[in-house]
C-alpha cells in the first residue's frame, strides 16, 4: 500500500435554511473539499461553491475560491492530477470550471441527472470540464479508490485510501454529519451480529466500506471526523 495522505481544503460556509434542517431553526455548514497526496501525484475531491444570484440569496454563503482554498494548503491548481466530486450539486463543483483538462471522475448516473433534470445544478459548472464517466468502483491512482454511495443523489460516490493503518474514506456527503454515519455503523455491526428485529435500515454500500477496517472518515459538511 502507498503511503497516501488526505488533508482538508476549507471551501468556506453556507446558512441551510429552517426549512431544509428539519429542526425549524437555520444551520450554519461547512462546504468541505479534500486532497489526497500520492506519491503519482495530487487527487482533489470536491472543487468549491458555484455562484448564483438565487443560490447566493438561499443560502448566503461565505465562499472561498478554489485556487485561494488550495493556496491555504501550500497547493495550486496546476498540482492537481485528478479530480472526482461526490455528486454534482453546486456545493461540491463550483471550480470544476477552472480545471481545464484536468480529468473529474464522475458516475454516469450523476452525470445524466445533472445534465437531464432542471435545477438540479448550475448549467455552467457542467461546461468545460473534462469529465471522464465511469460506473461503479474504479481505481484512480494505486490504492485509491471511488466507490459508489447512492443515497443522497443516485449517482453519488465516495473516495477510498487504502493505507497501511486502514482505509481513510473521503464520504462526501453520503451522511450529513459523522454522527449520522455514527449511528449507521452501529447499525450495520447490530445486523452483523444478528440481532433481532426491529433494527433501522442502512444503505447496502455501507457493508463495502465497513469491510476496508476504516480508521478515519471524513465528510462534506460537517468538520467531525468519524473514527472506530
């Protein structure tokens, strides 16, 4: 296994209103990308906030740009090798644009629905990028992987490290928070041990990543990190 290691990039924050918390109260996020050095060179996942005049009026962000968020990590764009997003919402690929021919790994079924179902991203972030479809798990560089985490969006993936003190999973935003992938990893060791009903539902992909001995998994919105 390659000696890989992920680090953060701040992309800044967004206010999720009342009505979208399920709580009745506004909540502040974080809009969280992630790096993986390799020894074959940098991978990014996520790219950063689209701008819209109606996007920005709902969720009143605070954004920080993709080459200013790389610089904070002593990185620029022109280190960057490869890149995928979790899924295709503006908050996960608002620099793709300032890519260039830079490959953005993305699942055929996020693609289509970006591309075929109104409002479900800014149109503009689709332009210009050098997308290189793919379906299902796929190796981007030696031990690291995308692995596909529908739930959020159908076509929605998440980032593998394999290393040799366990895998590091980049989950984007398969879980809002680590305490909801938390609870679903206890789930998922309840129906390992085969405990009897009722127990809650999880997502089938679960079993795929809990299987890697994860040590350390990280998320889009949510600073946490979840750990065994």
């Amino acid at each position: 296994m390659v000696a890989a290691t992920v680090r953060r990039v701040d992309f800044g924050y967004f206010v999720r209103p009342p009505e979208e918390t399920g709580t009745g109260r506004a909540r502040v996020e974080p809009c969280l990308g992630y790096v993986v050095d390799h020894p074959k060179g940098m991978i990014l996942f996520d790219t950063g906030m689209g701008a819209h005049p109606e996007v920005d009026a709902h969720y009143r962000p605070r954004r920080i740009g993709l080459a200013e968020a790389l610089a904070a990590i002593d990185a620029s764009l022109s280190d960057v090798r490869l890149a995928a997003n979790c899924h295709l919402h503006f908050d996960h690929c608002g620099g793709n644009p300032l890519l260039g021919t830079t490959p953005v790994f993305v699942q055929a079924t996020e693609l289509d629905a970006a591309r075929d179902t109104p409002d479900y991203t800014l149109p503009d972030l689709l332009d210009g990028s050098r997308f290189e479809v793919v379906a299902g798990e796929v190796e981007l560089l030696p031990d690291v992987y995308l692995v596909p985490t529908p739930g959020h969006t159908d076509g929605h993936q998440s980032l593998v490290v394999r290393r040799p003190d366990g895998a590091v999973i980049v989950a984007g935003q398969s879980h809002d928070t680590a305490t909801e992938y938390a609870a679903d990893q206890l789930a998922w060791r309840a129906h390992r041990d085969g405990h009897g009903p009722p127990l809650p539902d999880i997502p089938a992909w679960l079993d795929v990543l809990q299987k890697l001995d994860p040590c350390r998994v990280y998320f889009a919105h949510d600073r946490s990190v979840w750990v065994p």
